[in-house]
C-alpha cells in the first residue's frame, strides 16, 4: 500500500499541474467598457488631438482641422498569445464623423492593435489613419478602418471598411456610403482563433455593411500587444468623436495544445500501471 501511494502522489501531482495550467490559460481575459458620457478614464493613454471638447461629452481624436492625428491607447497590455494558444476578440466602438466645410470628409477612423509602446509613427497623418508610417506600412500593426476618402494609388475607388494586416493597402474591404456620415455609427470587430476568422460589420441606421478576412493573428502580431482607437485628417477634414468603446479578450486553448496535454497525461498514467 505504500508502494503504491507512492507511486500515485506525483501520478497526482503532475494531473493537477495540468489541470491548473489549462485553467490558467483559460482564465486571461482582458475585458473594458467605456461610454463617454463625461467621463475622461484615466486608464487610457491619450495621443495627438484626443481630447475631451468643453461643448461635448464624447471623446474627440479629431477636430475638423488638416493634418491631425489623435488616438487613445488603453493602458494595459492584452496577451495575443502564449505556448501555442490565442486570444478570440470583439471590440465595439460607437463613433460619429462629422464633415469638415467643404463636405469631403477625411481621412476616418480606426481600431487598432500594435507592439506595447508604440505611438503614432510620424507621417501617419491623413491616408494613414494615425496607425501606418508615412510609406504606408506597419510592422506588426493589424488594424480594421472606416476610410471615408478615397487615396487612388492603394484604395478601391470608394470609401470602404478595411481590413489592414502590416499595410495601409487593405487585405479586404467593402463599400460604404454616406450613411455613415453625421450620425452615430456601430463598428464591430470580432476575431476567432480557431478558425482565423476576422469580420467587421458597420451598422448606420438601416443599413449594414460587412466584411471578412482569414488570417492567423498570431503569427503576425506580437505575443503582447496594445489595442487602441485612432483617427486623422489630411488636406480635407473631419470631426471622429468617439461615444462608447467595448473590448474583450479571453485566452482560448488551442487544440493542439490541448491534444499535447491530453498525450501527457496519459503517458503519465500508463507509467504507474
């Protein structure tokens, strides 16, 4: 009996060490509301032109003047990866963008995710939404747009949503039009690892946009990474106010990490038998 007690403690032992590591990865998840409703949260890192205007309660990344570049950064990490496993994401931002006076609003706006510490590249003015350098490209720097002017050397000729993986060049997009102007609008994004799955869908009124895109998040961005809000203006101009921004993220074990521990387990347990 003694032989075999043991013979069962680490047997014990090393299940329930895999048993918490599996929970452990299930449990890191990232989850933050904001509604700017007068509130001006201190865990956000501001960048730019974002700023909170005295006449309203949203927050602005924009006014309607050329050449800006605002953006919010929330202030703690969010783990993208770790020992084979990934987070699944959705983000919600209510935003409204408000043409500049000559009626040709520029350039929109973006959610983002980026190496911690990065800040706006310089250059990243007008095309490129706060988020690419001034050659338009990003490392590491995924991004999902709302683009409402049209840049004829690398977007479709209308404004669109973008679906933006280390370029301003999107990897996909869809058209809009002009419903997206001067009232609240619905951006959600949602990624799923297992399937690699990227959708955004833009809701403004009555009508919906959407669109999609495969990709593996994980091995393009880094293991920990800062998401964000950003908008800019070029020549032409407009006013992005942002009205509530929603994100959550939860570490998803991976099947073949779960497969891995499944094998372990069991050779664990056929050597004490």
């Amino acid at each position: 009996m003694a032989k075999l007690l043991q013979n069962l403690i680490p047997l014990l032992s090393a299940i329930v060490l895999l048993l918490a590591a599996a929970n452990t990865v299930r449990s890191q998840t990232t989850s933050f509301t904001y509604d700017f409703w007068g509130d001006q949260p201190n865990d956000l890192i501001y960048q730019g032109s974002a700023h909170f205007p005295s006449r309203t309660t949203f927050l602005r990344l924009t006014d309607a003047l050329s050449s800006q570049v605002g953006r919010v950064v929330h202030s703690n990490p969010v783990q993208f990866s770790q020992g084979g496993n990934q987070v699944d994401f959705e983000t919600t931002v209510n935003f409204i963008i408000t043409p500049g006076p000559d009626n040709t609003p520029a350039d929109g706006l973006a959610f983002f995710i980026a190496p911690v510490g990065t800040t706006a590249p310089t250059g990243s003015n007008g095309a490129n939404l706060g988020v690419f350098e001034s050659n338009g490209n990003g490392a590491a720097v995924f991004a999902v747009e709302v683009d409402t002017y049209v840049n004829g050397a690398w977007d479709p000729l209308y404004p669109h949503i973008g679906i933006d993986i280390g370029s301003r060049a999107s990897s996909n997009t869809t058209q809009v039009d002009s419903s997206i102007l001067g009232q609240q609008v619905t951006l959600l994004i949602n990624y799923v690892g297992a399937t690699r799955m990227i959708t955004a869908k833009v809701t403004a009124g009555s009508k919906t946009f959407e669109v999609s895109y495969e990709y593996d998040l994980s091995d393009f961005v880094t293991e920990q990474v800062q998401v964000g809000l950003s908008a800019s203006t070029g020549q032409h101009v407009a006013t992005h106010d942002i009205v509530s921004w929603y994100f959550t993220a939860t570490m998803v074990q991976s099947k073949a990490v779960a497969r891995s521990r499944k094998e372990l387990a069991g050779n664990i347990i056929r050597q004490f038998v």
